[in-house]
C-alpha cells in the first residue's frame, strides 16, 4: 500500500475535493514503467487540477493530480530503463488526463520518462520541474534566435512566480544583464538574489499605449503574463530581438499589431514544454545541469507534503506562490 492524494467528485453537486488514500499498486492505470516517486512540484496547473471543478483539465475522477514527478524506476517491461535507474517527468497531460505524481507510486509510458542528467537529483529536479524546464526551453528558443550576452538587457515577466525565477538564475548565470517584472515589491531582494539586475514595476508595463512602437529597449524577453503587457512589450523589442512566451498569467487575448513584427523583425516564439520529443528534453534537462546554479535552485524552493497540496493549489491560482514548490511524498 502507498499514499495517493485523489480527487473524488460528487456527483450531484459536480464538485471535487481532495484527500489522502490508501492505495495499492493493482489501483495503478496501465504503462511499462513503475516509479517509487520521492519528490513531486507544484504548477499552475496542478493548483486547477486541485479546484473543485478540475480547471477543465481533469476528465475522470477518482483522479492523481500531479503534472510533474521524479524518483527511481521499481519496475520496467520496457528495455530503456531498469529497477534503480533516476528519472524524471513533466508534461504529456499527466497530472490532468492521466493519473500524476502526488502518489508515493505511479505507473506510465516509458516514452513519457527521462533518464535524469548526472549531478542532478531528484529533489533538484523537481525544484526546476514543468516551470524550470520551461523556462531552459524559452532560454534555448532565445538562443537558437540570436540572443547573445553584451545586447543589452533581457526582460522577465512574472520574475517572481515558478518559471520567470529560474529564467532569472539561468539568464543571470548565463551573462545576460536581467530585468525582472514583478507586482509584488517584496519580492525585489529575492530576485536580486537569483541574478536580476534591474526589477521593473508591473504597472511600468501592464497597459496598453496606443503607440505601436517605443524605444528599443529589451534584448529578449521571456514572458509569463501574456495579455496586454505582451503587446506592450513587443513594442519595445531591439530590433531582430525574440519574445518567448511561456504564459498567459495577465490574460490569453493580445491586443497589439503586427507592426513591431514588420518595422523591427521582432519574433514571438511561442514555448510548449508538454508534447516536447525526446530529444529536446534531454537536451534542455543537460542544459539545466550545466546551466542553472543549484544553489540559486535552492533559494527558490518552498518545502510541502501531500496534506499542503489543496491549500497551495489555491494560493498558486491567486498569485501568492513564491518561486518553487518542492513535495516530499515520503514525509
């Protein structure tokens, strides 16, 4: 028997909770690959899956949220991994249509696992999770465009949340002067701390101006919010400069023109880290353990156990969830 955290509905009333199970290995859904899961993380994601109504991502209850584990192979069918190998997963909709990592076991494709990089353990690991190896793919995007150290400053939106504090660290890390927009003014020593230079006020940038294009202010920019600080935020790219969108924290809609795309060759690269190949993942997880300073890492992580989840699901959804959220599933 292990712990699981399982969403069970109510039929009537359409509502889900959560709570800690009791379960067995025989209520594991089908794959080739059994994991002891020893650290799973906390996304946005994981806070609608948490949600009474599922945030539209869960389809089938009773349901194991947890779009993101780590931990070590018990049981393999499939010839690429075997009993004791380190792995890692993040995406492939696990955690919302299939059942995740807020279970001390979960079963799944092998396809959907990757062997974790040397020096990289997997409380690390899950302290970069889903946001951290979205933020090295957004990091490599900016690359594979153009983006060198000594261009000029590069923007981070929502610095302060899961993705934008471990692009701040790598970009940081990496040479590249940091500008970190943050709502939040007390968060400005702790992005100073992973690397940010500057620190930009969300209210600098979070309307829309009726002028297509401003100064060239940004060398490249990952961004979280989406919505109208992106297009306000297009328009103040260098020319040639690359916008990686990671996120639509402010908002799905884009209220701006082409013209920055046009008069200054801006691209906007847009960054899925849930159906990425193989080959990208390794890459990207290689990178992070070259790349991000683990003790940069560190400083970002919030400890939990399963009986926190439903309470951080809830502040992750409003905006007051600081950096990374590691969960110890044996604690």
């Amino acid at each position: 028997m292990f712990k699981a955290l399982v969403m069970t509905q109510d039929a009537e009333a359409g509502m889900a909770s959560a709570a800690i199970q009791d379960l067995s290995l025989d209520d594991l859904p089908a794959g080739e690959v059994t994991v002891a899961v020893d650290y799973s993380t906390l996304n946005y994601k994981d806070g609608l899956c948490l949600s009474a109504k599922g945030g539209g991502l869960v389809r089938t209850y009773p349901h194991v949220p947890g779009i993101d584990f780590a931990g070590t192979v018990e049981a393999s069918s499939d010839d690429r991994y075997k009993a004791g190998d380190k792995v890692v997963l993040t995406g492939w909709r696990v955690g919302e249509a299939f059942w995740g990592g807020y279970a001390q076991k979960a079963r799944v494709k092998a396809d959907w696992l990757v062997p974790l990089p040397a020096g990289v353990e997997p409380r690390q690991a899950m302290a970069v999770g889903t946001a951290g190896f979205t933020a090295m793919l957004a990091v490599m995007a900016l690359e594979d465009h153009g983006l060198k150290p000594g261009n000029g400053p590069v923007l981070v939106t929502g610095a302060a949340g899961g993705v934008g504090s471990v692009a701040t660290a790598i970009l940081a890390h990496l040479g590249y002067e940091v500008a970190a927009v943050t709502g939040r003014p007390e968060t400005g020593d702790y992005l100073r701390s992973l690397g940010a230079t500057q620190i930009v006020a969300r209210e600098e940038l979070n309307e829309t101006v009726k002028r297509p294009l401003e100064s060239e202010t940004w060398s490249g920019c990952v961004d979280a919010v989406g919505g109208a600080m992106l297009a306000r935020v297009l328009g103040q790219m260098k020319y040639g400069a690359s916008v990686a969108a990671v996120g639509l924290a402010g908002g799905a809609a884009l209220p701006a023109t082409v013209i920055p795309f046009l008069l200054r060759g801006v691209n906007l690269l847009g960054i899925d880290s849930v159906m990425q190949p193989f080959e990208s993942r390794q890459r990207a997880w290689q990178r992070i353990a070259t790349d991000l300073p683990m003790d940069k890492l560190d400083a970002m992580v919030q400890p939990a156990t399963l009986s926190d989840l439903p309470q951080l699901g809830a502040d992750i959804l409003a905006g007051q969830v600081k950096g990374r959220v590691v969960v110890d599933l044996n604690a």
